[in-house]
C-alpha cells in the first residue's frame, strides 16, 4: 500500500517513521515508548490515535516490547477520482 506510519514518544519530542509492506502490515521500530500514532497515504484519509497504557508484549524472537494497534482502516478520499 505504501502508507507512511509515525510514531511519537509521550511528550512528542521523539519520533521514527516507517512505510507500510503492500499489505498494508508495517512495523515500527524505535528505542522509545510509542504514544501516539498516525498513518496516512496519499489519495486516502489520515487516522490517528493514542497507545492505551498497558504493558507491551514481548517477542519470543528478541525480546522487543510490542504492541499491536489492531487492525486501521484508511479511506480513499471520495473528491479524487
């Protein structure tokens, strides 16, 4: 798909940016905890949103704190044909 993903920390003072894979899935990786969130990409609307506060999952893999935002939907922009 190709939608840019942002990540900030809790004061907005930090942030690390990714691309999404053509299925839309994308991780963002960083060293600082991700409180808010926002992916957007063109033609289509921007969605945005807070982490809730909860402990992240570890990954069996390497032991990075995860979390999973679910599944976003971003729409195409009705005005653009």
């Amino acid at each position: 798909m190709g939608a840019v993903v942002l990540g900030w920390n809790k004061d907005w003072s930090k942030s690390y940016h990714t691309i999404t894979k053509k299925d839309g899935t994308f991780e963002l990786l960083g060293d600082v905890h991700f409180c808010h969130w926002k992916i957007s990409a063109t033609e289509y609307s921007m969605v945005y949103g807070e982490l809730e506060k909860e402990t992240p999952q570890k990954t069996k893999r390497d032991n990075i704190p995860t979390f999973n935002i679910g599944i976003i939907e971003i729409n195409k922009l009705t005005f653009i044909d």
